[in-house]
C-alpha cells in the first residue's frame, strides 16, 4: 500500500503540472483572442458610428417624410375641394346656358318661339337689315326721341335684325 501511496503522491505533483500548464496556455490563448476581439472591435468602432450616424439620418428622413405626406394629404384634399367646387360651378354655368339658350330660342329675332317668321303686332316694328332710329321713326311718322321714349334701356347702336321694338302710339287727326 505504501507502493500505492507513493506512486499517487508522486503522480499528483505532475498533474498538477500538467493542469497548471493547460491553464497557462489557456489563459495565453483567451489573452490573445481577447486581443485579437479588442483589436477588431476597435477597428470596426468607426463604422459603428457611421451606422449609428445613418440611423439617426434615417429617423430625421422618416420624420421629415411623414410631415411632407401629412402636408401632401391637406394639400390634395384642398385640391379635391376646388374641383368640385369647380364641378358645381360649371354644372351651374351649363343650366344657366341651357336656360338662355331655351331663351333665345323664344325670344323675338328672325324667327319667333316656334320658329315662324316674327310678326309686328299693333305699334310694333321689327328691324330689318340696315335700319336706324331715324331710319325707323322717319318710316313709322315719329321722332327719334319718341321711339327711345317708348322704348327706355334699348341699345339703338346695336339693333339686330328681326328684333321687335315698339312704337309710340299715333295720335288721331284732328
């Protein structure tokens, strides 16, 4: 038993030799990847920052985009409102044209509301190409102020043809 003993007693310092060297290199080889981590890390530590650096850029774009699509979205509903209201306008024009165009289909010219040629009645003249006030009173037996009297508002320089205009009404002889 002492034989055992020995051995074992002897056997213990060597691996505890042999335990201490594995930690050495073990410990050399952890300093040297904790080296080589450090050393890498520092080497990246400039592009961190960079990445960090468009990070920041990318949420001031992303604040900014939202803004200008908020500003974007009032802007195409006002848009939207001034068509329309443009639509309404131009739907109230076109009833509006629809009207005078009925209108002027009923109003007195060269042909009356049915299309038949326009006819005088009692003191009534229709103009025909080339007259004038004087020309008209002068045919009709009244004067030009009588005419304009009978007929307040009428443009007597722009008289159309097939237009009807009154006449002021014949005194009886005495």
């Amino acid at each position: 038993m002492d034989t055992i003993s020995r051995e074992n007693n002897s056997m213990l310092p060597i691996g505890g030799v042999i335990v201490g060297v594995l930690g050495l290199l073990l410990g050399a080889y952890s300093v040297m990847a904790i080296s080589k981590v450090k050393n890498q890390l520092a080497d990246d530590q400039p592009k961190i920052e960079k990445i960090d650096e468009i990070a920041s850029q990318a949420s001031s774009a992303a604040s900014t985009a939202n803004s200008v699509k908020g500003t974007l979205d009032t802007s195409l509903k006002q848009i939207q409102d001034a068509f329309n209201g443009v639509g309404n306008t131009l739907g109230t024009i076109n009833a509006q044209l629809a009207k005078l165009e009925e209108a002027s289909k009923a109003a007195p010219g060269k042909k009356g509301a049915k299309g038949e040629p326009v006819v005088a009645g009692p003191n009534e003249y229709i103009v025909k190409k080339g007259d004038t006030s004087a020309k008209i009173a002068a045919a009709n037996g009244c004067t030009r102020e009588q005419l304009k009297a009978v007929n307040p508002g009428l443009n007597w320089t722009k008289l159309h043809v097939g237009q009807k205009i009154k006449l002021p009404e014949k005194k009886p002889a005495a």
